[in-house]
C-alpha cells in the first residue's frame, strides 16, 4: 500500500520544515536540571516536615504512596546545590536525593519537526507504508486492542479528533502546567528558547493516532506531563505514571527521554511492572549506540526505528537494550482535532509497538510485561540491518501479522484444575486443527528443546501431551506425564500441531529467527 504524494503540502508556517532533523543547538547536552530542586524519596515512617527544616528547604509537591517529595533550596551557587543533595543522601531518613531533572521528547532533543498535510484522508492514514510493513489488515481481523487500556504520557492530546475521540476516556489530566484537561496549551512563546514556537504541541496527538492505527479499539488515558516544547520534568512523569496505574492502564507509552538516569522515576516504573503494566518506551533519536533513560531500564519495552528498507534508521539510538524495531521514518498521523501531519523519530515507532502490546493483553490479560516482550520479540520479522548491529536492533521489526497469527493459533489453557486422574486442560477449538501440543514454558511457541543441530537460543518447553480429535477437554490422566506440574506452577500453552502454514508464521521463532516446524513433528499422526 503506498501513502498519497508528499506534494502540496500546507506546512505550518511556524515550523517552516517538512520532517527535517534540524542541528541541535549546541555540540554539547545542556545541563537538565531544574534550578534549585531536589527530588527526595524517604524512609518509611518519616515525615517530610522535619526533613524539610534539618535542610532548610521549602516543600513544593509530594506523593505520599510512595514517600517522594519535590523540595526547593534558596538560591545558591550550583556547587552548592551538589553539596546539599550529597548531604541529603547522608542523611539515614532519606532513601535517596537527586536534583530535579528536565525530559524532553526524542523529537524536542534533535529539533524535529512536523508537516501538516491537508491534503491526506483518513483512508490515507489506514493505508499509510508503515500499516503494510507491520501487518494491521490481517491482525486487525482476529485482535484491535479491545478491552485493553493505554496510558500516553506525553504533551497531551487533542481530544476531539474523528480518529481517536471516541477512544479517548475522558479530559485526562494536565501534570505538566496544572490545566483543566490533557489537551495541548500552546501558548504562542518560544519557552525553551530554541528558535521554534510550540514546537511539540501535537507530539502526543501524534502518538495517539499511531496506538490507534496499530490497535484501534484500544483505550487512552490521556496524561499531560510535557510542555508543548516537548520538555517536562522526573516528578511530572513520576506522577504521570502512578495516576496511570490508578485508572486502570494496562500499557504506559513514554515517548520520552533524558541523558541522566533518575531513581524516584525508576521506582515508579518498576512499581508499575510489578503491578503487571506493561511499559514502552522509545530509544532515542541520538544516533548512537546506547540508549536514553527510562529505555534502558530491563523492565521497559525498548523500542529503536526502522526505515522503509526495514533498517534502522539514522537518527535512531540502538544497543543492546532495545527489543525490536517498528517504523519510525516519516509517518502520518493525527494532528490537532481534524487534520494529519507527517513526523518522523522513535517516538512514533513507540506507539506501534505499544499497540502491538495492546492486542496481546486483549487475548492474554493476564501475561507478564515480560511475557508481553518475549511475544514481540519472538514473534517480529527480521530486519536488513548490516552485520554490525547484530544483537542491536532487539528481535527485529514489529510484525502484527504475525503476532495475531501467534495468537490465534496458540491457545493458552483457560482453566487447569487438580484431580485424582491428573491435571485438566480446557481452551478453546482452534480453526479445523485435529492435533494439539500442551507445553509449558515461559515463551509460547518458541523451539523445543532439544532443538534441531545447529540452533541455538533454544527455550526449554517442557514435556510434551498430544491430544487429538479436536477435543477442548483432555485428562493427564489419559495421556500420562509426570513432567507436567500442578496448576499454578506454570504457565501453560496449547497449540495446534498440523496448522496448513507452510512458512510456520504461526507458530513464532526464537531470538535468532528460526521458525518452529508444523505439520506432526511433534505427535504421532493420530494423536
């Protein structure tokens, strides 16, 4: 499918550009700190008021549940400010000081900029390159995301656009200047003082569109925790996450980063994993090798952007962090309540992958975000980067195509029970299938073990039930094997044996890319 001409465009006269990366405005990263602020997380049972007075400091914010407090010194030398912070964190009732610290998007970092184009439909959306690339048609007709809740933390979104207004759950909430909703304040200022006005007003809407390009019956909160200079702050994002967590989000989109790391940030997205959301975040539009904070924490799903040609593209970061790579170079989306513009960066192949997430939750609400990962990455294509970003670019490119494949062929079991004759299984029929495996494993679909000579990346599934005759009720007890544990010890997959898939798409591959054989390798041909 291609995208309508990038000619007549109407570009908006104050961004003058058409997806250019503009040069940053100096060689070296600019000091992100927040003049005068400390961001303070404190030991369990200690008030923030005695705090505040040992180091005569004036309270600003907090979040109580997780005993981090924003505090802001008198003005002093930046010296000083050092000096203060290393004694906060002598101080035994504090856990940890840090300075307060600036975020930017990806795109605010190298100054890159959107093109409106009038001239594009919503049909033109639908069928933009990138659709064809990562497969929505043919994963949309079995999974768009229903059910399943997304949180975008970003510059806000625009909330009365055809393509995603009835998505959206409400006004969301302003974390970023304190307004009455999550749609973008442009203010008509260079607050920043970059040269470029407003710069990011409609990064978020941006990434709104793409999630519901790649799921579009997925759920959005909105959560404004970024200027429209693209620039916020830890605490904003800190907050943004844990009221993420309190409306329910299954998946947060941090289309975001910064050069420091930050702990208090850390710890709210490690709170978020383990309350089981999954979190993705993008890159980095560097271009180098070593990605930006929050992406490289191994909690987060680390997303790098691929070109057209399904390499990485230049102004990607890339390492060893990132799990796979979705399209990211010159994508159409939604702009302001009723238009389109182009825009290239990681932070828009982010939200693909986040949609990507999305309809795995709407099949398996229960995974892990760690599951969540393994499916992307098992289940994406293979990429055309040269030898030397083997290991660099995660698994590949996203592929929706495959993924609901996967999803549609494998049938997890929807109830285990215990009793005197073995361990129950019960799931769903699967298409015309007359064989089924019962595995278990941490990976759905991945090679048996021991695997064919030669492969490597092997994940250890388990012993091996057949099951024949179509049936969606078995016993253990008919098919004996002791290897199989009792409920709740793992986690379970069933999955067809004789798919007519001659490529095995369906049946995933491992992190090298080997495809899982189908067709009776596994069971006898009658069961």
């Amino acid at each position: 499918m291609t995208t309508q001409p990038h000619s007549l465009r109407a570009t908006a006269a104050v961004l003058l550009a058409s997806v250019f990366f503009l040069p940053s405005a100096g060689a070296q990263a600019t000091d992100d700190r927040v003049e005068h602020q400390v961001l303070l997380e404190l030991t369990p049972g200690i008030s923030i008021e005695p705090i505040a007075q040992r180091h005569d400091v004036i309270v600003l914010e907090g979040i109580p549940q997780w005993r981090i407090w924003l505090v802001r010194a008198t003005p002093r030398p930046r010296n000083e400010m050092d000096a203060l912070v290393d004694q906060m964190r002598q101080d035994p009732d504090i856990m940890d000081a840090e300075p307060h610290r600036h975020m930017e998007s990806p795109e605010g970092v190298q100054r890159s900029l959107s093109d409106i184009d009038l001239t594009v439909t919503a049909s033109a959306f639908r069928n933009q390159d990138a659709t064809a690339i990562v497969g929505t048609d043919p994963a949309h007709a079995s999974y768009t995301g229903r059910g399943v809740t997304v949180a975008v933390l970003d510059t806000g979104m625009a909330l009365g656009h055809p393509e995603t207004s009835s998505r959206i759950l409400g006004p969301g909430v302003d974390f970023a200047s304190g307004g009455d909703t999550a749609a973008p304040q442009s203010n008509g200022f260079d607050d920043d003082w970059d040269g470029l006005v407003d710069e990011s007003a409609h990064h978020g809407t941006h990434v709104t569109g793409l999630i519901n390009l790649a799921a579009p019956d997925t759920r959005v909160v909105p959560v404004r925790i970024l200027e429209t200079d693209g620039k916020g702050t830890t605490f904003a994002l800190a907050k943004g996450i844990l009221h993420a967590m309190s409306k329910g989000a299954d998946v947060i989109n941090l289309s975001l980063s910064m050069q420091h790391d930050s702990k208090i940030v850390q710890r709210a997205i490690e709170d978020a994993e383990s309350a089981g959301v999954v979190v993705v975040a993008s890159a980095g539009n560097r271009g180098l090798n070593g990605v930006d904070f929050p992406a490289y924490l191994p909690c987060v799903i680390t997303v790098a952007a691929a070109d057209g040609n399904l390499r990485k593209a230049g102004f990607s970061s890339y390492g060893t962090q990132v799990a796979l790579s979705a399209p990211g170079v010159d994508l159409l989306s939604t702009h302001g309540n009723e238009n389109y513009a182009w825009w290239s960066g990681t932070s828009f192949a982010t939200p693909l992958v986040t949609g990507g997430a999305a309809l795995i939750l709407e099949k398996y609400p229960g995974l892990s975000p760690q599951e969540v990962k393994d499916l992307l990455r098992s289940t994406a294509r293979p990429d055309n980067n040269p030898p030397g970003l083997d290991g660099l670019m995660g698994g590949g490119v996203l592929d929706l195509d495959a993924l609901a494949r996967v999803l549609t062929t494998d049938r997890a079991s929807l109830e285990t029970s215990r009793d005197s004759l073995g361990t129950v299984f019960r799931w769903s029929a699967v298409l015309d299938a007359n064989l089924y495996d019962v595995a278990r494993g941490d990976v759905a679909n991945l090679f048996l073990d021991p695997a064919p000579e030669g492969l490597k990346d092997t994940v250890e599934l388990g012993s091996l039930t057949c099951i024949a005759d179509d049936t969606v009720e078995t016993d253990t007890g008919t098919f004996p094997d002791p290897d199989i544990p009792a409920p709740g010890q793992a986690f379970f997959y069933v999955f067809r044996d004789d798919a007519p898939d001659p490529e095995a798409r369906s049946y995933g591959a491992d992190d090298d890319g080997h495809r899982r054989l189908a067709g009776g390798m596994d069971c006898p041909p009658n069961g």
